[in-house]
C-alpha cells in the first residue's frame, strides 16, 4: 500500500517508489512496521494517530518515516475538519522540510499534495493561513521555483474570494520577482510574468477598471520571451476580445476570440465552445461574410447544444430573417441571452441585422412607404425611420426621407446623373487650376 493511497489514489505512482526505497536498509525494522500498522487503523481515527505518533517519537531524531507519519496525522486531522491540528502538524512537517531529512524532490511533491487537499477540503481563512506557511519555508530553503507556484496559487484563491486587495499587494510582489532591478524582465521568467498579468486581467475584469485592463493587456502581448500554457493565452487572449468588444473594434474582437478558442480547444478547456460563440458574434456584429463555424477548426463542435443555437442564428443572420432571429433567440434562451457577455451585445446584434434587412428591402425601389418596411420587419414606423436615417448618414443608402408622407425615396445612379457628378469634379479641379495659376503670375 503507498504512503499516500489510504486518502486519494492520485500519487500511487510516485508513493511506490518512495515507499520501497531501498536504501532505508538502517532504519528499524519496528518503526517501519508500526508505521504500516499505523496506516492499518486509518478508520479509528485515534487509535491511528496515537500509532502514527510513536512513531515519531521512537525515532532518535528526524527521520523519513517520521515525515510520513507526521503527513498522514495531518491528513487524518484534515479529513476530521480539525484544522487546528492540521497546522500543527503541517508545521511539523515542514521542519521535516527545513532541515532536509527528505529529498527535495519528495518535498515538492508532499507539498503540493498538501495544498490540493486543503484547497478542496477546507474553508477559505484556513486556506490561506495553509498557503501562507508553506511560502514561509520555501522562502527559507530558497526554493524560489515552487515558492513562485504556490503564490500564483494563493493569488487564485484571493482572486475567487474576491480579497482584491490582499491579492494586488501578492502580484506586485510576485511580480517584481520577475523583473531585474532596471524593470526589465528576466528572460527565463517571462512565462510566469504572462501568468501574473492574467492575474492581474482577471481582477480588472472583476474590478471593471478597463483602463487598466487594457495597459495590462497590452503588456501581456509585449512579453516575447514567454511559453505559456495555452489555457492562460486562451484566458489573456479571450479578455482581449472582451476588451475590444467594449471598444466596438468588431474586427480585433474577431482576431482575438479566433486565438483564444485555437488556445482553449489545444488546452482541452470547456470555454473553447463559450469562447467559439463569442467569436460568432464578434463576426456578427463586424458584418463578415465569413462564416467562422464553416472552418475546420469549428466543425468538430458543430453539434454541441451551445453551438447549434448560435448556428441558427447565423442562418437568420445570412438570410435576414429578422422574425427568425427573435424566434432563435427566445427559444434558445438558456444558450444565448443567459450568457451576461452575449446579452450585452444583443441590441446591438439586433440593429446591425435590421438594418441590412432595411438596405436589402429598399434596393428594388425608387419609393416606399416606411410603415411597409416596418411591417416587414416586425417593428414601429419610428424605429424604421431611425433606421433608414443611420444608413443614409452612413451613406449606405442613397435616399430622401418624408417624414410628412411617410416614404422613403431612392435617388437612382443613372448614367446622367454619373456624368453630371463626373463634369462637376472636373470643373471644381479646373477652378483649383486656375487660382493657382493667377497666384503664381501675380
């Protein structure tokens, strides 16, 4: 049995090999089968412990069966929710650590089996005080590359408590770790420098602070010497579409959600779908003749529930079928407008098909009413009429509104009226000619 399997079976692999180490061959033979012993009674909680402690205390001096003991009381103690205790004897453990009776190898690994128990059993205050002692003992042993791991940890954990504060006091810590003295960045640290930033985005995007958000941002792109995990590119690259969403910058919006679902979809992460229909809205909004759910890279997820609902609304899209936009919406709530992100561009998504409904309708015309378009599109007269009036500003539409009669007139490109335009900008450029002729001889 591993050292480690009575609780989780997670680490067998690794317990294995530390538990048949052959070179315990001097350790005695009677605390090593109290030890096993002690693992025996694991479901009468103190009768194990008081096993498990004579161990340690029949042992001359520190040893490696006494770190192992120590580490299953603290787990027993973790799994009574007795976390008084549990800091107790994780104290214990780590003057195991301090003073090297373990392998460093053995240590990291102990420690970080440690923090995902505690991150999943405990409550949030004990957890940080868990956190909070182990980067005590990884500072003193100089153990700089576990100490880093398990501050971005402890940032997660004020981050999802929402204890902003507490969390901008560790980044600048963290991220001063990164950078020299001059505050430019340390080339083997730009990896965990781009984990730090999208720290940093993650509680702007909390904080609504989108000044910030934006500089930081841009920050994590200047970060050249980086490889990070695709999931935190996905994460930086996905508050970049969100942040140039904000800006209505359809176009980056697009660029940017393409990279985070290519970053996601590599990492395995489930937001690559959520991610793919933010792409589509983006593409949407930017009036893209592009389908991007037509690329390969889209095709495989073409029959999740989330991405059938969002396809039928790219088919309203396409035909401009606005009756059949506000059906695929209403019936595809849950996947569309429950989402806060999609609900907020909603209107906007709206407007944008409306008004290609509205360029589409007219173009047969040289006149008609504005309560006919309205009635086509399933809205009132004054909404058509804002319409009509954006698109003739946008000089998308070529047309006179009156407002008296209620129509809209479509002024024709004849080939007169080409020409006349044509003869007019040759005569404007003729008078230019000519005054600078007359202000030259003068």
């Amino acid at each position: 049995m591993s050292d480690d399997d009575f609780m989780y079976e997670d680490e067998e692999e690794y317990e294995f090999e530390y538990e048949e180490d052959d070179g315990e061959g001097g350790e005695d033979v009677g605390v090593e089968n109290r030890y096993y012993n002690a693992k025996g009674l694991r479901d009468d909680f103190d009768a194990a412990i008081r096993e498990f402690q004579t161990v340690v205390d029949d042992s001359p001096s520190l040893t490696e069966w006494g770190f192992k003991a120590t580490k299953q009381m603290l787990k027993l103690c973790l799994r009574e929710s007795k976390y008084d205790q549990v800091l107790s004897y994780y104290e214990k453990m780590l003057d195991y650590v301090r003073q090297s009776i373990v392998s460093r190898n053995y240590a990291e690994k102990s420690i970080n089996n440690m923090l995902e128990r505690v991150s999943l059993a405990a409550t949030p205050d004990f957890i940080q005080r868990f956190h909070q002692m182990t980067l005590l003992v990884l500072k003193e042993t100089k153990n700089d590359r576990l100490w880093l791991r398990t501050s971005l940890r402890l940032a997660k954990i004020l981050l999802d408590q929402r204890e902003y504060q507490a969390l901008d006091t560790l980044l600048s810590e963290l991220r001063c770790e990164c950078e020299d003295d001059s505050g430019a960045v340390i080339m083997e640290r730009g990896t965990q420098l781009l984990e730090i930033h999208a720290m940093y985005l993650a509680m702007y995007s909390a904080l609504e602070e989108h000044k910030k958000l934006k500089d930081t941002y841009l920050q994590c792109m200047a970060i050249k010497s980086a490889i990070p995990h695709p999931r935190i590119m996905g994460f930086i690259c996905e508050c970049g579409g969100k942040l140039f969403m904000g800006e209505c910058n359809w176009e980056q919006a697009k660029a940017n959600f393409f990279d985070a679902f290519k970053n996601y979809d590599e990492a395995g992460s489930p937001q690559r779908v959520q991610v793919l229909k933010y792409l589509v809205l983006a593409s949407l909004l930017s009036e893209s003749e592009v389908n991007p759910l037509s690329g390969p890279e889209a095709m495989s997820y073409v029959n999740d529930p989330a991405i059938v609902a969002i396809t039928a609304l790219v088919a309203a899209f396409e035909n401009q079928d606005v009756v059949g936009f506000e059906h695929t919406l209403r019936q595809n709530k849950v996947h569309i407008q429950d989402d806060p992100f999609i609900d907020r561009y909603i209107v906007d998504l709206r407007r944008t098909l409306r008004m290609q409904a509205l360029e589409g309708a007219v173009r047969p015309y040289t006149r008609i009413r504005i309560d006919s378009l309205a009635k086509r599109l399933d809205i009132p007269p004054a909404d058509a009429e804002q319409l009509l009036v954006a698109l003739i500003l946008d000089k998308r539409l070529r047309a006179n509104i009156d407002q008296e009669q209620g129509f809209l007139t479509l002024e024709q490109d004849t080939t007169e009226h080409q020409q006349f335009e044509a003869l007019s900008k040759w005569a404007s450029n003729m008078e230019s000619m000519l005054r600078s002729a007359t202000a030259t001889t003068g």
